[in-house]
C-alpha cells in the first residue's frame, strides 16, 4: 500500500462510500480506511426495507443499499483498509493519519485532504439517570439489532424500551416478529423523536403503546431485570404523582439518542457546536481545519441514509475541488444564527468568498407546528421567506439559499415569523 494520498475518507458506511464515489478522479489517489472487517458500517444491520428511494429510486433493505455502493466503488478500484484502527489525526502542511492493522502494524498515512465519516454511537444508561439496580438485561436497541440480526440472538421476550427513536421504534417491530412481547415504549418528552411512519407502522400497527411524558422512574431485579416503573412527567420534567405503571419485564432496550462519533477531532483544534456535539462546518461542510471535512452522522444525525448519501456526496465533491484547486484563499465566515423555535441549523458558517452555487440550511425545530413560516434576515433586511407545514422536532427540515440571496456579509438570522 501507499503511504501518501490525496484524500483520506475515514469510514466506510454510507457515508464514507459516498464521498468516496464523489471524490473519486483519475487524477488523484483515495483511501477509504473502516474499523470493521467489512463495508457497509450500520447498513449491514438494518435489515428492514424503506432505504433507497431517493438515492436509488426503489425500496431497499439496509444490506441492499450498502452493497450498491460498494459495488460502485470497486469498480473504480479505490484503495481501502478494512479492520484498521485510526488512532490519531494531525496536521502541519499536510494531515498525517496514525492507523493500525494486524497486517501492517502502526503506519503514518499522509493526505491533503481528511473527510471524516465515522457515523454516530448511541447513548447508553450512563448518559441518563435512571434510579434503581444495575442487573443484566439492559442494552441500547442498536446492540440489540445487531444481536438479532447479525448474530441470530433473541436478547429477550418480555420487552420495555425507553426513547422514541427510530432504532427503538424499528426494533418494537422486530422483537414482535421474533415472538417477543414489547409491553410499550415511553418517551419522556410530549412528541414522538421518531419518523411518523416509523410510529406508524411499527408501533400502532401492532398495538404497542406509545407513553408520551413518561420516563422511568426505578429499575428493579437483582440479578437479571424484573420489573421497570414508569412514570409520568410534567412540562418542567417533575414526576407527577399516582401515574406510575410497573411492567414486568426481561429486557429494557434504549433508544435515547445519538452522538456523534469525533473523537478523532479530540487532537485537532477545531471549533465544535455543543448542540450537534459536532464540528463546525460551512456550505462546503469544511470544518475550520481547510481541507477537513465531515458529513453524514458524524456532522449531525440524519433522518434517512438517503439523506447521509447525499451530504456525503458533496464532502467527496468539496474535498476534490480543495486538492484539484491548489489555490487558498482567505475566509469570510458569515455566522448563522437562529431564535428559539430552532433547535440547531447546519451548517453552522457561510465561507462568503466559496458561495459559487445553491446550498441547503439544514435545521430542527423544539416542538410540533402544523403551520412553520420562516424567515431569514441579514440585518434589518429580509432576504428568504418559506412557509412549511407538519414540521416536527424528529424530521429534518431544510431550506434553500441562492447566491443571489445574499446581499452582504452579516450574520444570517433565522426565525420563525409570529402569525
């Protein structure tokens, strides 16, 4: 193997696929370097279908997916590491990669240019305070997706699952296929973080109810999990007394959230937003290290993978243009700011001086609107009006700007327009 390359993409989910493909020129040498034994990173179990219809214009399972675009990237016959470690990213006039493999050993891998796409890990009981013993029988859904569908285990029959998040929802649905009893899922907040379908289709449509404003208040078994109590919550998250339920239960499943996995950025001196626990990135989703890049659920969480591809898509394209055009320039980096209806917006920066095409502000709100009218101000003038309807806290929201929109280098501000 080489040990200087042009474009190093760390993580061959989709993510790393994708800006793989996009990046890809006969011109320039690129790496893909993937921890695990093989490609496809989170796809590979997600086995239900409902991916794909954006990217690929038909339904696919997760695997199906993820070997569409490994298909497409051996064909260009890419160079990639798989079962390597990266222990560490620095940078002087070029990033230097400190990785590790059995085959290999330590190696330094020189690039100009890093694009990170590591995707996300899920939040465990530690990240949460949840009084009561500590038996066995409690795990995030995604460890018990992929004990199920990779390794063929069934971790329980009498299930509970705390969090409305998609991986959650997803495997109420599966657990029930299996044979197992999902007794419920309560959510502490008053809406769903889920995908409407996902509630839908994996909860009503086979009677699992869904608790809003509940939270478990005690875990009780000794030594393997017995009974979970939950309990509800009022608008300043305080229990409110006599709405306890108890469950009895083998197994309580997680599905708290996602966090994105950086920790390579921990020797970087880069600027991290505390909302995404992310980098700040601009249109060009650079970081501000020039030539480093990050997309997909390494940057925020994504909806749909559909959506991880297309993100990606432009890191690849981005990272090209950085090595092909040798020329640097200097930053305008026009802030974008938000009100309180919005949860966080990506991205974080506009690179006024790399505003040569359209590009999407990617955003959350705090609560449910059935009628969402945004606007967007540079100082006291208005530039872009959008008006979106069934806007939810769960489902990413996104609105377009031109580089005619932009009339100076003020802060963007973005707000909701009161009715």
């Amino acid at each position: 193997m080489k040990n200087t390359y042009d474009i190093v993409i760390i993580g061959a989910g989709a993510a790393g696929l994708s800006a793989a493909l996009e990046a890809y020129d006969e011109q320039l040498n690129i790496l893909i370097i993937e921890r695990e034994k093989t490609f496809g990173g989170i796809l590979n179990q997600c086995i239900h279908n409902g991916f794909g219809l954006h990217v690929f214009k038909e339904e696919l399972t997760g695997p199906e997916y993820a070997q569409k675009l490994i298909d497409l990237v051996l064909e260009k016959d890419i160079d990639y590491l798989l079962d390597t470690t990266v222990l560490d990213i620095s940078k002087d006039e070029f990033f230097k990669i400190k990785a590790t493999n059995i085959e290999h050993g330590e190696m330094i891998i020189t690039s100009k240019s890093v694009v990170l796409t590591t995707g996300c890990y899920e939040r465990a009981r530690g990240h949460v305070d949840i009084p009561g013993d500590r038996p066995k029988g409690i795990m995030t859904a995604g460890s018990a997706q992929r004990y199920l569908n990779i390794d063929g285990y069934l971790v329980g029959k009498k299930v509970f699952i705390l969090g409305s998040g998609d991986i959650g929802l997803i495997m109420a649905r599966r657990m029930t296929l299996e044979g197992a009893k999902v007794l419920g899922v309560a959510e502490l907040m008053p809406f769903s973080n889920g995908l409407t379908r996902n509630i839908v289709q994996c909860l009503n449509d086979y009677d699992i109810p869904l608790y809003l404003s509940h939270t478990i208040k005690q875990i009780i078994g000794k030594d393997s999990i017995e009974k979970v109590i939950i309990q509800q919550v009022d608008q300043n998250r305080n229990f409110i007394e006599d709405t306890e339920k108890a469950f009895e239960v083998d197994t309580l499943l997680l599905s708290i959230g996602l966090i994105p996995d950086i920790k390579l950025f921990d020797a970087l001196n880069i600027d991290i937003d505390p909302l995404t626990k992310s980098a700040i990135v601009n249109q060009k989703l650079e970081t501000s290290i020039s030539g480093l890049y990050a997309c997909g659920n390494a940057l925020h969480v994504h909806d749909l993978v559909d959506d991880v591809t297309i993100e990606s898509k432009k890191a690849g394209k981005n990272a090209k243009a950085y090595v092909l055009n040798s020329t640097s320039m200097n930053k305008i980096q026009i802030p974008v700011k938000f009100d309180q209806h919005i949860r966080y917006v990506v991205p974080q920066m506009i690179d006024y001086n790399q505003i040569d095409e359209a590009f999407d502000i990617l955003f959350r709100s705090t609560q449910k609107h059935d009628v969402f009218k945004l606007m967007i101000k540079q100082g006291d003038q208005i530039i872009k009006r959008k008006t979106l309807k069934y806007v939810a806290p769960a489902e990413m929201q996104k609105i377009r700007i031109e580089p005619s929109d932009l009339i100076n280098t003020l802060p963007l501000e973005i707000m909701i327009e009161e009715a």
